[in-house]
C-alpha cells in the first residue's frame, strides 16, 4: 500500500512538471510570435499577446506594492498545496491530482513574475456571462478550473468527501470513521493506562498508590466514631 502511495505521488509530480513546461513553452511561443488574431474562433477566444503587469484582469497592475503582495501570496499558496498535496490529501489520488494542476498554474505565473516582472498572456477572451472581456494564459486555465474541479472532489468524489456521491464511497467513509474512532480510543487508552502506571498503579490486583488512595480526615473520623 505505501508503495502504491508512493507511485501515485510522483505521477502527480510528473503531471505537475509536464503542464508546467506546456505552459512555459506556450508562453515562450506567444512572447516569440507576438499572435494578433483580429476575429476570434466561435465569437469567443483569439490569440493576441500581450504582457500583463498585474494580477487576473490587470489588478493592481500601477501598484507595485500591490503587486508584491499578490507575488507573497503566490509563494504562500504554492506551499500551501505542497503541504495540502503530501498531509491531507495523501492518500486522495483524484484531489492530488487536481492540485499537481493548480500547482503547474501558480509556479508557471510565478516564473514569469520572477523573471520578466510581468505574465506573459496570450488568450483573448470575450464578454462571457457576468465576466468581463480578459487575456488570460494556459497557467490561468490551470488555476481557474483546476480550482473549480478541486472543489468539486473535495465536496462529492472519494470515500473521503464531505458528501460523498456513490454507497461504495459512503460506505468506505463511515468504515474509514469507524477505525479512526477506534485508534483514538486505543490511543486513549494507552495514555491512561500511563498514567496509571506513572502513578503506581501496576493492574487491578494490586493496591492503588498512596497519592490515589483519598486520606482520611479527621471530620471523616469522628462521623466513623459516632456510627
């Protein structure tokens, strides 16, 4: 099982550098043709490139405070994953490989904020239900609906979902609760039983240590002298 755990663990690795270099090569493509696509396929996306100095939608784009900041917390969210991807989600195949996606998308705008102090972005975008017009990257399509899915995994898909969708899964879940329940209570009751020990307590035939036995005080006498 460890070995298997293992396995699943660098395909995710792997995955997370391919995406990284599609997108670092798309990138690299765009910022050498400089595509200006004038009508876009389907009504809705283009190529047209261009380099964005802020966040998703230009944001913060003439703050460079703001910009260091929105940089910070790129940094954070990628160690963040890291730690979600090899602690909770260990042993969530589905959700480790939806954040290998994520994860791509974060260090690939990353590189490009390190480097170039700007994103290189290159799919145009129109007006699309309540979102505005955007040029957005292959990264941002990583992130974007990488989150989406993520959510969605994290809530419905596997026996360790918050509601979880099929019986199999349900019924895996509350067997998984079932064993967590009991090693907490065998692990309670080792703590307890040293305790016990600590105290002097060796086992039901023998005598309780002096500092478990109550002492007698004297109002306890006298009530024992009067009856």
């Amino acid at each position: 099982m460890k070995r298997k755990h293992i396995i699943r663990t660098l395909f995710c690795c792997v995955v997370m550098l391919v995406l990284l270099f599609v997108d670092l090569i798309t990138k690299a493509w765009a910022d050498a043709v400089h595509p200006m696509q004038g009508e876009r396929f389907l009504g809705i996306v283009c190529l047209r490139f261009t380099m964005n100095p802020g966040a998703a939608f230009g944001l913060s784009a003439d703050n460079p405070k703001g910009m260091m900041a929105i940089t910070a917390l790129t940094v954070v969210l990628i160690i963040a994953i890291a730690v979600l991807f090899f602690t909770v989600f260990r042993r969530n195949f589905p959700v480790q490989m939806v954040l290998g996606v994520v994860e791509a998308g974060a260090v690939g705008n990353l590189v490009d904020r390190l480097y170039f102090k700007m994103v290189r972005d290159f799919i145009d975008v129109a007006h699309i239900f309540i979102l505005p017009p955007y040029t957005c990257n292959v990264a941002d399509i990583y992130i974007v609906f990488g989150a989406i899915v993520l959510v969605f995994f994290i809530l419905f898909i596997g026996p360790n979902a918050v509601f979880p969708l099929t019986k199999k899964w349900r019924e895996e879940s509350k067997r998984l609760d079932e064993e967590r329940e009991k090693k907490r209570e065998e692990k309670q009751d080792r703590k307890v039983d040293k305790m016990l020990e600590d105290a002097g307590y060796l086992g039901p035939d023998e005598p309780l240590a002096d500092e478990l036995v109550p002492k007698k005080t004297e109002e306890d006498s006298r009530k024992e002298d009067k009856s």
